[in-house]
C-alpha cells in the first residue's frame, strides 16, 4: 500500500481553520474572571436549573424527537407556528445543517467581513466557496453584499447583531437586501444577541421569514437564557425548509434535559427581563468609561463590546491581554475574526466591569486609578 492510499476528506473541509473558542483558563493566583465568550453573568433561571436536574430520574429514556415541547413553548412566546420551528444542538448545528442541505461543490455563499467564524466553516464543509462581504465601519453593508451575488451565489448568512463588533442592521436594510437578493438565495438572519438589543428599528427577522419562502431566523439559548453547556437553538423557517432539515438532522438531536431546560427559561420571562436590564446598564456604563480612557468602543447592542487598542494609546490588544490574564481577568482575542488590535468583552455584572475598567486604567495610565 502506498502511502497516498487513504480516505480522503470532501473538497474544502482541509480550508477550514479550526475554530478556537475564548480562554477558560490562564495561568496565576489571581482569581479568574471569565469575559471571553458572551456568557450572561446572570446564569440560567432557577426554574430551568430545577427543570434540568428533574430529567436525572430518567437518563435512560431517549428523549422527544420532535422537542414538541419546547417547540410548543418557542410558538407560545412569539405567535409562530410550532411546525415552522426546528431544535437542534445550539444555533451552530442548525446553521451547518442549513448549510449540508442548501450548498455543495461549486456553490458560493456569502457573509460579512467579521462575521461569525462558524459560516465559513458550515460553507467549507460542504464543499462551497465562501465569499466575504465588506462592511463600513464595522457594520454589515447591504450594497457590499448585494454585490458580491453570482450565478453560483446559493445562501448569505446575516448576524444581526453581529459578534464581534456588535453592530447590526435595522430591519428595513435587511428587508432591503432580502428584496435586491434573487428568490432562489436562501437568507439566513442569525439573531442568538435578539434579546439584548433594545433599539426601535431592529427586529429579529421573524416577519420576514412569515412573508417570505426564502428567510429564516436561527436563535440560541445559549446566551440570554444562560444555557449554554446544554447546547440549545431554534431556527423559524418556511414549511419546506423545516421538512429539509428534519429529513437530515438527527433523529434525537436534542437531551431531554436541555428540552426541560428550554421550556422552563422560555417560561422564566422576568429572568431574561433581569438579564437584559443588568447588561444594559453595564454596557453603557463601560463603554463609556472606556471611551474617557482615549479607546475606541465599537457601539454595541450585544451583550458585549469591542475595544480597539492603537499602539499609540498605551499598547497592543496582544499587549493589553497579556496584562490582564496575568491579572486573571480573560477577554476575547479576535484576530481570527481579521481584527488584531481588538479584543472584545462580555458585560458582566458591575463588579466585574470595575475590576476590568481598573485593571485596563492600570494598562493604559500606567497605574492610575479609577473611581
């Protein structure tokens, strides 16, 4: 046997840069405060906690295929029809599975410049070629897209808001860029930070995909609902493509106790309302502050912020994280997603947002405190 004799991946997969999830873990004595992955600083609501550990009498039953429950729930809360929902792993199995059913080798599909890292990879895998669109100033550009569409053209991811800049699209642009998109392109609004933004002109994209055969909309519990290490989403979407993706997903894609888990913090409105309320408050309140430092602060809606670090402010973003693990305190590295001298922060509550304006005054002024 040769030693070229052996299974071969699917054009694109070997393109794919792995994905490299925010720091848990660094080294030293200080006490670790995690801001790297847009965990809300809240946790999960009591009723889901109790409604996930109740699911431990029964660990030997395979749980409800169809998650009619928590289906049930999602159509409850937004006055969507159950059958046009689909639960899966987190939003990011519902995106590859949109895309292991919509694109293939010698397709094209397009996302925005710093956009979500996991759409290239979805798109790779299938063996279709990714295309980015530019943004202006760190939002999505309708025009940029609209331009990028070809024949080959096959699907355009949208994050609105997006991570990690923050930024997003109010609903008129993205009506406009569903109408300049041919019919036969499938629009994928992925809105897992819907519930943190505020703003009277952004709507998730749920009456889009009500108006349109052609749009759907991915949300996740992974964030406001604090459930991420259950690995929990939901795309809304028209009848053939909710009968698509059931056709191709796994048959038990979701555990029972993330299904009880998602029913329970649907339910637990005033949780999320908390949630929203404590992130609001902390995100204008540290983006401001930071701003007075001389950084510049991407405007977010998210449940986070992206601050820029010029070398003439003080030093690099590399600079900038290394002095802050060293203090124990861990944000986002985004030069992966083409933005090295960014690093980017979850909102915590107060107290962490103050040991993190301390300790980034300390970075900057060289010692100086803030009140």
């Amino acid at each position: 046997m040769s030693g070229t004799d052996r299974p071969t991946a699917q054009p694109g997969i070997g393109e794919i840069e792995i994905y490299v999830p925010g720091k848990s873990k660094v080294a030293g004595s200080a006490p670790v405060l995690k801001l790297s992955s847009n965990e809300t600083p809240l946790g999960a609501s009591p009723k889901a906690r109790a409604a996930f550990m109740a699911q431990a009498e029964n660990m030997e039953r395979y749980p409800d295929g169809t998650a009619l429950d928590l289906r049930r729930a999602i159509a409850e809360r937004y006055g969507l029809d159950k059958d046009a929902i689909v639960c899966g792993a987190g939003s990011d199995e519902l995106l590859n599975l949109l895309a292991n059913a919509y694109l293939g080798v010698g397709d094209e599909a397009i996302y925005t410049e710093h956009g979500f890292l996991v759409y290239e990879i979805a798109i790779r895998a299938n063996g279709a070629t990714p295309v980015i669109a530019a943004e202006t100033r760190f939002r999505a550009d309708v025009d940029a897209i609209l331009a990028c569409v070809t024949p080959k053209t096959r699907m355009v991811f949208l994050a609105n808001p997006n991570n990690p800049t923050g930024t997003y699209l109010p609903f008129e642009e993205v009506k406009r860029l569903r109408d300049g998109l041919p019919d036969t392109i499938l629009l994928v609004l992925d809105a897992a930070y819907a519930e943190y933004v505020s703003q009277n002109d952004y709507e998730a994209g749920m009456a889009l995909v009500s108006e349109t055969n052609n749009t759907v909309m991915t949300r996740t519990f992974s964030k406001i609902y604090g459930l991420a290490a259950l690995r929990l989403g939901w795309v809304y979407c028209p009848a053939d493509v909710a009968d698509t993706l059931n056709r191709i997903r796994g048959p038990f894609n979701i555990s029972s106790s993330a299904i009880a888990a998602g029913v329970a913090a649907m339910a637990d409105q005033a949780h999320i309302e908390q949630a929203a309320a404590l992130n609001s408050k902390g995100l204008a309140w540290m983006s401001e502050k930071l701003t007075g430092l001389g950084l510049e602060v991407t405007p977010s809606v998210g449940n986070f912020i992206l601050v820029h670090f010029p070398e003439t402010k003080g030093g690099t973003a590399a600079e900038a994280d290394a002095f802050l693990n060293a203090q124990g305190i861990i944000l986002r590295q985004v030069g992966s997603y083409g933005l090295p001298d960014c690093l980017r922060m979850t909102i915590g509550t107060m107290d962490d947002n103050q040991r993190v304006l301390a300790a980034i005054t300390e970075f900057m002024t060289g010692g100086s405190e803030t009140e």
